[in-house]
C-alpha cells in the first residue's frame, strides 16, 4: 500500500501577514465536511468582528489537533516558535503560584495563526491587557438548565433586557453556539473581579424576582430546578471565559457565537447559525457589535443592589472556583 501523502500547506493573507496553513484539507466538523482551510476562510469572513471581541484580551484557545472529533486542548500559553508579531500578556495565577504568556488579539493575522495552531474556539478574558484585574465586560450568561427550553432562554433574554433598559445600560445579545444565549455590556474598569460578579449576581436575582417559575441563580446544580434557566453570574470571575462573539464552537456542527439585535430574538435559532451560514450573514447585516465599545456603564446601583440583598440575608455565591 502506498504511504498516505498530506494535502500541500496554503499561504493565505490575513490583513498584513501571510499565514501558512498545514493540512488544509483535514475534516474539522464532520456533520458537513468542513475543513481547516474552511474555519480559517470563516475567520477571514468575520475579521473586523472577531478582531473587536477579542482585542487586547488574553485569550484562551480551544485547540482540536485532529478535528473535533478528537482530543481538545485548553491552551493558555503561547508556544515556543511562535512569531515575534504576535502580541502576548502575562497572566499570574496565584493558586498555582505560575505565570502564562496568553495569546492577546491585535490583528486578523494573529487569529489565522492560532488557526493554524487547530484553534477553533476563542476564549478571552472580560479584561484587556492593560489592565487584566479590571474587567470592562460585564457578561450576562444565560444556561438553560436540561429541561429548558430554548423558549424559556427567550422569555430569560427579554427580561433581562428590560432590566438593562431600567438601568439605563446597552446590552449586546448573542448566540452562544450552544442551548444559550450571552448578553455583552461594556463597563467602566473601575471594579475588580469580585465585584462585578457581585453586581452580576445581583442583576441575576432581579431578572430571578420577575420570573421565579423560569429562572435561577441557585449556585449549586443539584439545586436548581431542572426546568428552569441559571443566570450564570460566576462567568465574571476571574479567569472564567466563555466563547467570543464570531467564535466558532467545537462541535461538528460548526456552530457559531453569533450576535443578533434584540429584534430578533424571537426567530433566531442557535442551530442554524454555523460556519457555512454566519460569513453571508455578516457580509449582510455586518457586525453588530460594532458599536459595543461606544459607551460604558457603572456598576453603581447594581453595587447597591447586592449590598441590599446581603443586608436582606440573601445568600453570599461560594468562592468562584467552588465547582457544581
């Protein structure tokens, strides 16, 4: 039997670099075919929109070697040999008593170079490099439990934007390629990380108090019910990320983090947003998180509503790496 020979690498323009892409032809998302050169083409079709959700944030990389079938690596640290162009911050974490050089976005270069690296997923932190200890993203997660279904993450989502509007905040809602929906809130990075999952708990125990029946922020999973949707305030924590806008997700699907306008929140489906459906609908509507760094809010009244709900004996969230 002849020895299997490998598809020839491409070099594609990304901005102002030339990327090599090895193994271009290898079969990321199964469901449909997709391939490595297919997820970097993807990241070309949403560059201006990929490059603001992660600019100057650390970043951590979901890399699939083999596809997305295969084994997943949570990769925080820059490898050797990587470009002198690339931009990185060093992050400490005292638990481990360690440091890591973390990927931080500046260009589309540095997005198809993590491709390169079979990165399909990114995963930044809510801080810029600046100044990693003060978040300027407040991130409302909305995790539907089991038995929820996407029509109750609806109803969620609509309460929650009611409460923005009373505060008199912008929130950007996506798809979070999931069961779920993500709504994004740029903040002055005036707090540190405690208390904006303090606020963030608190804003989830507002939107908990319009709609008991529908909505939790009982910490411990053995505790909520399973019908019901957790408004997961503990993606505020330090070091806790979820997908950017524009990420695509590792699953074989190929589905997308997708921003959408509060219009449409009653007809988007999570499902069909994907790598093969997202690049024409960029390209028509554009990036609607564009105007997300145009404003920032205070986390003032939401700072008194968790001084209130602390003074009312509301129950204090566990330390944010107790696990449920």
């Amino acid at each position: 039997m002849a020895p299997a020979t490998s598809t020839p690498a491409v070099e594609l323009s990304a901005g102002d670099r030339r990327v090599r892409i090895s193994n271009p032809d290898r079969i990321y998302f199964p469901a449909r075919g997709e391939t490595k050169l297919d997820l970097a083409n993807y990241y070309l079709s949403v560059g201006d929109g990929i490059v603001r959700a992660l600019l100057d944030r650390p970043c951590m990389l979901h890399r699939y070697p083999t596809g997305v079938d295969g084994e997943k690596v949570h990769q925080k640290r820059i490898p050797r040999g990587a470009p002198e162009w690339l931009e990185t911050v060093q992050i400490r974490f005292p638990r481990w008593n360690r440091t890591a050089d973390e990927l931080c976005v500046t260009e589309i270069g540095s997005v198809i170079w993590a491709v390169q690296m079979s990165s399909v997923e990114f995963h930044p932190w809510n801080s810029r490099r600046f100044d990693v200890e003060r978040p300027d993203e407040w991130r409302i997660d909305l995790d539907p439990m089991p038995e929820a279904g996407f029509d109750r993450v609806r109803h969620t989502a609509r309460i929650a934007h009611e409460v923005l509007d009373e505060l008199g905040m912008t929130g950007f809602p996506k798809t979070s390629g999931g069961s779920g929906l993500h709504i994004y809130v740029r903040i002055e990075p005036e707090w540190a990380f405690a208390d904006v999952r303090r606020a963030a708990l608190a804003f989830g125990r507002e939107v908990e108090r319009r709609s008991p029946d529908d909505v939790t922020t009982t910490w411990w999973r053995k505790d909520r019910d399973p019908s019901a949707v957790f408004v997961d305030f503990n993606q505020n924590a330090r070091d806790h990320t979820i997908a950017a806008a524009y990420s695509v997700r590792g699953n074989a699907e190929g589905t997308v983090s997708t921003p959408f306008e509060w219009g449409e929140l009653d007809d988007i489906e999570p499902r069909d947003c994907t790598i093969a459906t997202v690049p024409e609908r960029f390209s028509r509507v554009g990036d609607l998180t564009a105007a997300i760094d145009d404003e920032a809010f205070r986390l003032d009244t939401l700072l008194e509503w968790a001084d209130r709900d602390e003074r009312e004996g509301h129950e204090q969230a566990p330390d944010p790496d107790s696990t449920d």
